[in-house]
C-alpha cells in the first residue's frame, strides 16, 4: 500500500476548487479593501451626479442639465454595480469556503434582514418628513441612492449565494451555462451608456435568453440532499423571507418612482430616480434570484415527506454499525451475547428480547422479560412453524389468534444468527404495538445480524485457536471462511463477461470483490483492499462485506454509496487504517457505467473500436481516512459509454506494485496498460489468468508481499 498516500494526497483537494470556476486569480492580500473603497466611492460619484442634475432642474437650468452626456451617468452606474458585484464576490471567496449549505441561507437571510431593516428606517423617515422632502427634492435624492444601494448589495449578495449552490456538483454543462449567463448580465450593463431603452428590441431579446437560461439553471439543486429534515423546515423559512424582502424592494422602488411623478412638480423628476423597470441586468437578476428561491423552496417541501424516513434509515444503518463494533469489545463469549442483546434494544427501540445461543451451555439471556414468558411465547412460535433460516415477523393474532388482544407483546421479529451455514442460535425482539416491524427494518437488521452472527463466529474460532495454541489452525479456518464470504461464480447471466482472480500474501487477506444485481439490466460491482494484510486486514474485509450488503439493497448512487460506507466505517476501522475501494453500477440497458473510486487503483478502460486502453481519471479518497462527516464533499460519480467488445481492467496495488527481486523495480501502470492492449483479444479468465502468470515472470518466481485481485469485464 506503499503508493496509496501519494494518491490520496493528490485527491484531497476540497470540492470548492472544483465548482467555484468563476474566481479571477487575484492577489489576496488588501485586494477586498481596495474593491470595498471602490463600491463606496461609486455609489458617492453616483449620488452626488444626481443631486447635481437635481439641482440643475430645481434652478432652472434645464438646458445645461440636458446637455450632460448620458454616458458619464452610464459610467457610474455601472461602475457602482461592478464595484458592488466583485466586492461581494471576494468576500464569498474568503468566507464561504467553510461554510455549509444551510450557512449560505442564513448568510443570505443575514444580508437580506440587514438590507430591509435599513430600508425601513428610510420609509418610515419619507412618510414622517414627507412633507418637508416634497419641498426639499435633493434630500430626497440622497435617500433614494441610499436605498438603492442597499437594495443592491441585497440582489447581488443573494446572486452570488445562488450561483455557488447551482454550481455545486454541476455537469461542465451547468457550469458552461452559469458562465454564459454571467456573461450576458454584463452585457446588458452596455445599454446603460445609452439609456435604459436604447437598443429596446434588441434588448428584449437578450432578457428573454437571460430568463430562459434562468429556468435551466433553477432545475440544479443537488445541495437539498445534503441537508437534514430540521434544516430543511428552517431552509424554507429562510428562502420565503428572502423572497419576501425581493418582494418587498419591488414595491419599495415602484413606490418611489409613484411618488416622483405623482407628488413632486413634474419639471424637478425628471432624473429623480432609475427607472429600473426598465434595466434588464436588474430584471434578469431579480427573475433569478427569484425564480431560484421559489424552486428551491418548492423542492425542499416536496422533500420534506421522504427526508424524515431517509434520516430514519441512515440512522439505523449508523447504530447498527455501533452494534457490530461493540460486538468486538466483548472479552468472551457471554458478553459478546449480551452487548448484542441490549445494542439491538436500543437500537429498535424494543420493549423486551431474549437471545437464545446454540453451544454446549445453551445459554438463554432475557431482557424486559421474564425467562418462564419467554420461554412459553418461543414454544408458541415453535408450534407455528418457525423456520430457523430465515427472519420472520408475527402478529400477536398470527400467534394467539382470538387471545391475541390479551397478549402484552403484539409485535414479535424472530432473527436466525447463522455463520458459514452453521445456527448460533436466535435473536427475538417485541414490541408492544401492532405492525411495528417493517419491511426495511427487517431486511437491513438482518444483514448486520449476520454480520455479528459471523463476528461471533470468528470470536470463538480465535478463541478456540488461542486456547489449543494452533496458530496455523485457525489461519486456515480464517481462510475459508473469507472464501465463504467472496462469491465463487458470479453470475450475470449473458449481460456480460466477467472473471476474477486473487490471492493473499497470507492464509487471509485485505482483499474484497463482491456484486449484486440491483435490477434485471442493473449489476453492482465492487473491489475495496484494506490496508495491510493478514487477519486485521481480513476481519475488516468482513466488516466491507456487510456494509456493502446493507448499503446496495438501497440503490444509492456510487457516491452516496462511498459517503455512507465511511460513515460506517469511521466508527469501526482503528484510526491507522483504511480502505480503498472502486464501486460502479452497470446499467447493460442504458449500455452505461457509473463509477466512484474512492483512493483505488485507477480503472484501466480498454476501447475496443480504437484498440486503445487507457486509465480512467477519477477522484476520490479512501474510506476511513475522513472521519468529520465531511467525506460526502469528495465523493464524486464518473459515467462512461461503452461498446461491443470494451474491457475494463480492475485490480488491487499487489498487482501495480510487485516488484522485481533485484531491481525493486515495479510492474507499473504501464505494463498493465501494455499487457492489456496485447492481449485484448483474449476472452476475460485468459487475461486474469495470463496477467498473474506475466507477474510471476517479472518477479522471477518470488512470492508475492501483497494480496492481490485482477476483475476483468468485457461488455458485448
């Protein structure tokens, strides 16, 4: 594992300087006192050429004031809203960094308040003075560049908050599409130089693209999945606030514009204020920030109902990974038995249980129970046939049938602890209510059942390898029972060819392949090594197993996949370790793949048509490494086409970095790439076969100081 931490490093970049495409590269330091010097020395130049062209029209100089150029008022319009917009711009670049998506709502909702509340003072200031500020038209100015700088700073704080999570996870499309869009925004500001409806026609167009590209970008709201169902209720007070305030600007700045042509002689308001109605960078911006916060807040409702149960499941994923790392805290058998007992208690919050183990002793434990009460509702369950492979679930009327309103226990789920094919014993919960057992519930505690039936399986194989002092004994009984846990064939019917190889450096290894078909033309693939060798390596091989048989039952995309396979993780590997792993989902209809690698040896794709391979470029950390809850940040998907006779070349690092006996040279990602492409031909258990017998020469018959696994998969 010598070459994973050069990798890792080189993907531990955070996702920001992935999506935040826009950022010029400016110099840090005193460049956003610079830029706020500026914005306040525009909006000064601005305010005061308006109180000079007030003034001009109250004297009657209208002649004069008609013969300004109205490119100079162009100029610091558009001066004070580029000021504003790069201002506003660097400030996010230096904060926003650290901040989660519920952070940037409140920022926004911070700014927004701000804004409104100043707003405000100014309303109720003009409503009390109204009088005197009919007569004195050049205080009144003043207080409308004051507030139009505050409705400013207000729409472009809220652009640029939802610029950055349209932008989050976006396809190079989105992130073309959010640039051409800034980009025609700033083309509109050319028409200020010449009036607001100078160039009207054309400028019309030009909106109605803006808008259209509005409604695109609006769709991409990856971020909601990342929040949880508190925050999604707060998210939705938040963005109707922030509407509300846009709502509330709307009319502020039509009141205004009323005002002046209602109240004020009609030869004083003439350039009184903008008539931003007639802007189209205001109008544009002003639909998107809109549109953007009435489609997020839409979306976040609609995903109320679901996010609960989601939230729900994750956390029972979580606890029942709690369960199988104090499994492992047990100092003997017994206790191992009763930190199960209470762990799933807890975990389903139960309200009695009782653990029946199949050893010499035939070890009863009750819990919430009475040992008599237990044993006579197990005799009843005995009686109906209860079928000690499979977990089942019974109804107090299933079970008592016209006594079944008398029976404390309504609800009853019995679960086999089974390992290698042989009964432990089971595991019986109850609950007082009726239907209290779901489906999910059922399916996802039986694979962590399984996965402690297999730990207490291991725990009495160490323990009797401990006590008789057979070491070599118990290595290989370790053995076999890691082959039990890796598939023997996989079968996916003629969809398309695969073969895998491996072995261990030794009786156990670190490596892990597994796949389970998702749906009829849906296949989930898998190849994770655990850091190391030997039986740390293997048990925590067994722990991958039963967190990929629990998590692709879900149908997760591949990087949700990696986010909760490190949750799960995290809680277990010791802070040393971890795992990489390439997790992808082979959709034989769509004829795609969808691929996450987290820290693994990059994938080798072979193009059939050009008779070319190369390796696929993906990013990606390994599992354990990131314990914060931040890993979901790193997680990325790759999609791939591909076509009749494509090949894609999976492996471990035994394979990359075997090396020569003398030179300590390594067999290298160019000679995999080289074989490959030579021996394309070949049919998929030729090539593994023919690339472990290609090693074996390079190292000169030396063994092997790394597991090693070669999955090779030809699509037809």
């Amino acid at each position: 594992m010598a070459s994973k931490s050069v990798i890792l490093d080189h993907y531990s970049t955070k996702y920001f300087l992935s999506v935040r495409y826009m950022n010029f590269a400016l110099p840090q330091k005193g460049y956003k006192t610079i830029l706020l010097f500026l914005t306040i020395l525009s909006w000064v130049l601005l305010t005061a050429y308006g109180m000079i062209e007030q003034y001009l029209l109250i004297h009657g100089h209208q002649v004069f004031q008609q013969n300004l150029p109205i490119w100079i008022k162009g100029l610091l319009f558009n001066a004070f809203l580029l000021c504003t917009f790069f201002t506003i711009r660097r400030i996010d670049v230096q904060k926003d960094d650290n901040e989660d998506f519920y952070g940037f709502l409140w920022k926004a909702f911070g700014s927004s308040i701000i804004s409104v509340s100043f707003s405000l003072m100014l309303i109720i200031f003009i409503s009390v003075a109204s009088s005197y500020l009919l007569e004195h038209t050049l205080l009144y100015n003043f207080i409308y560049h004051v507030d139009f700088g505050l409705f400013v700073g207000f729409l472009l704080t809220a652009y640029h908050k939802w610029k950055h999570l349209i932008t989050y996870q976006a396809n190079k499309f989105m992130r073309t599409l959010m640039k051409t869009y800034e980009y025609t925004l700033f083309f509109t500001l050319f028409f200020h130089f010449f009036g607001f409806e100078f160039f009207d026609p054309y400028s019309q167009i030009i909106l109605l693209f803006l808008i259209l590209m509005t409604f695109v970008l609006s769709v991409n709201i990856r971020w909601i999945a990342h929040l949880n169902f508190n925050h999604k209720i707060r998210s939705i007070g938040l963005l109707l606030i922030i509407l509300a305030v846009q709502v509330y600007f709307l009319f502020d700045f039509l009141h205004y514009y009323d005002l002046s042509k209602g109240k004020i002689p009609a030869q004083t308001v003439e350039n009184l204020v903008f008539e931003l109605q007639n802007s189209k960078f205001f109008i544009a911006t002003f639909i998107f920030t809109g549109t953007y916060s009435i489609t997020s807040a839409l979306l976040l409702l609609f995903n109320l109902p679901t996010s609960s149960v989601f939230e729900k499941k994750i956390g029972e994923l979580a606890s029942f990974q709690k369960l199988s790392e104090s499994l492992l805290s047990g100092d003997n058998e017994k206790e191992v038995y009763k930190v199960l007992l209470e762990s799933a208690i807890q975990t389903l919050h139960a309200d009695a249980a009782w653990l029946e183990i199949w050893n010499t002793q035939r070890d009863f434990i009750t819990k919430d129970i009475s040992r008599d009460k237990a044993i006579e509702l197990k005799k009843v369950i005995y009686e109906k046939g209860l079928d000690r492979s499979k977990p089942r679930k019974y109804s107090a009327m299933q079970l008592f049938e016209k006594e079944y309103e008398e029976q404390t226990y309504q609800s009853v789920l019995s679960l086999p602890l089974i390992a290698n094919k042989s009964y432990l014993g089971s595991l019986v919960l109850l609950k007082e209510v009726d239907n209290a057992f779901d489906n999910v519930v059922m399916t996802t505690l039986t694979s962590f059942v399984t996965q402690a039936s297999l730990a207490i399986y291991n725990f009495r194989l160490i323990t009797t390898a401990v006590e008789t002092q057979r070491y070599q004994n118990e290595l290989k009984i370790a053995h076999r029972v890691q082959e039990s846990l890796l598939p023997n064939i996989i079968d996916v019917g003629n969809q398309f060819e695969i073969c895998v190889k491996a072995g261990s450096a030794d009786e156990v290894g670190g490596d892990y392949y597994d796949y389970f078909q998702v749906a009829p033309n849906r296949f989930a693939v898998i190849i994770a090594d655990v850091a190391g060798n030997g039986t740390s390596a293997a048990f925590y091989m067994a722990q991958m197993k039963g967190i990929f048989h629990s998590l692709v039952r879900l149908d997760l995309s591949p990087d949700l996949f990696m986010e909760y396979a490190n949750n799960a993780l995290s809680s277990c590997l010791e802070p040393r370790l971890f795992i990489t792993a390439t997790y992808l989902i082979i959709d034989t209809e769509k004829r795609k793949i969808y691929s996450s690698r987290a820290g693994h040896c990059p994938t080798l794709y072979y193009n059939a048509r050009e008779e070319k391979a190369d390796f696929l470029d993906e990013k990606g950390i390994g599992l354990g490494i990131i314990r914060n809850g931040t890993y979901g940040k790193h997680a990325q998907v790759s999609i791939f086409d591909y076509e009749e006779g494509d090949i894609f070349f999976l492996y471990t690092d035994g394979i990359n970095e075997a090396r020569h006996p003398v030179s300590k040279e390594e067999y290298g990602y160019e000679r995999i790439r080289n074989f490959v492409e030579e021996n394309a031909h070949c049919n998929v258990a030729q090539i593994a076969e023919l690339v472990i017998d290609d090693i074996y020469q390079f190292i000169e018959g030396d063994a092997l100081h790394d597991d090693y696994t070669v999955m090779v998969m030809r699509f037809d």
